[in-house]
C-alpha cells in the first residue's frame, strides 16, 4: 500500500493524539477539511484510522501488508547478487553449453586470466548460434560473445529500482555486477528472476 506524506502526516497526527475531528487534523496540516476528506476516507477504508460518529478520527493499526516502498525498491542490490559464472575466451561452445544447463544458469561471463570481463554469453546467444551454425565443434567463446564495452554493467551500491529499469530498458535478464572502481572486475550478477523472488520474500515477512 502506497500512502502520500499527507496521509502519513495524518497517520503521525493520530498516533501522538486520538481521537481528532477532521476540523482539527485540517488545521495541524493547515489546510481545509474538504482537500484532506479523501485522505481521511482511505485510512479508514484500509482499517488504519477508525471513524467515530460526532468524536472524530482515532489511529488503529498498520495493516500486516503494508510494505515499506522504501525497502522495497531504494535498497542496494548488494545483498541480493547471485554468484557468477566464468569461462575463458578459449572454452569451447560445447562447454558453454554444458555449464549453462548443468549450473542452470542464464549466462555466462567471459574473463582473461585476472578475472577481468571481456564479455557475456546469454542462453539466447548459444541457441541463435546452434541453431543458424552446422558446424559448432571448432567454436569457442569468444566468437559468440557479447565484447565490451557493449555490456551493460551495475555496482552493487545502485537500488533495485534502478537496476529494474536497466534490466527492462535492455530487455535482458541478467546484468553483472562490477566494481565501482574497476568496472571490469566482477563480483556477482543480478537478474530479473532474482529481483522478482526478493519482492516475493519481503512480501511473505510483511504478511506473516
């Protein structure tokens, strides 16, 4: 549930004081009773203010599902990364393929000797390449990769909300994690199956 700074003034005004008229919460806001009237019919609907008849309005409780937007789409990514996989420039597609379905994995990275990111192959890049290629036993990685710079990379200080937009904005599903200070060196990935099961699990704690 998505509440306004006024409804949450209001919420703060109730708890510090209840019951309030709606004469009384207009005036703390300094407003006038007909601009809050909507707001007032909301937290009583959604059970967080009560109504009383000729007493006015009285804070109840924070219903159990209300989540914290907050936490929900402004926290860093940094505790929700998952694991990278890397492959060398020379691993054959035959590799490729196995790690990708044995590590039931999207995508795999490719790095130098250092750990440095030299590119990243998608399900989809080995699929459009065994599909349109009779002949795949002689490739290796870096002939189906996607090379930097055309990577897309994020930090794991940046928020959920804007590595979504990225992820959306690129139509991927996974995007890796680099250091702020060296963006070449990788320190897990996020995906979009791994933003989705967080919202989920925040969503159960709020509901339990």
């Amino acid at each position: 549930m998505y509440l306004t700074k006024r409804q949450k003034q209001i919420i703060e005004l109730t708890k510090e004081k209840s019951p309030m008229t709606s004469e009384q919460i207009a005036e703390k806001l300094d407003l006038h009773v007909p601009t809050i009237r909507g707001d007032l019919r909301l937290l009583t609907a959604i059970e967080i203010l009560k109504s009383r008849p000729k007493v006015g309005y009285e804070f109840s409780q924070m219903p159990k599902s209300s989540l914290n937007f907050e936490e929900l789409y402004d926290s860093s990514i940094a505790n929700i990364l998952k694991k990278p996989i890397f492959v060398q420039v020379n691993t054959t597609l035959q590799e490729c393929v196995n790690i990708l379905f044995l590590k039931d994995s999207g995508s795999l990275y490719v790095v130098d000797d250092n750990k440095n990111l030299l590119g990243l192959i998608s399900r989809k890049d080995l699929l459009s390449v065994t599909v349109n290629n009779a002949d795949t036993d002689s490739m290796v990685a870096s002939m189906v990769m996607t090379r930097m710079p055309n990577l897309i990379t994020v930090t794991s200080d940046m928020t959920i909300i804007e590595v979504g937009k990225l992820l959306f904005q690129h139509e991927v599903d996974s995007l890796p994690v680099t250091e702020k200070e060296n963006p070449r060196q990788v320190v897990g990935k996020i995906t979009k199956n791994r933003i989705f099961q967080y919202f989920v699990e925040l969503g159960l704690r709020y509901e339990n």
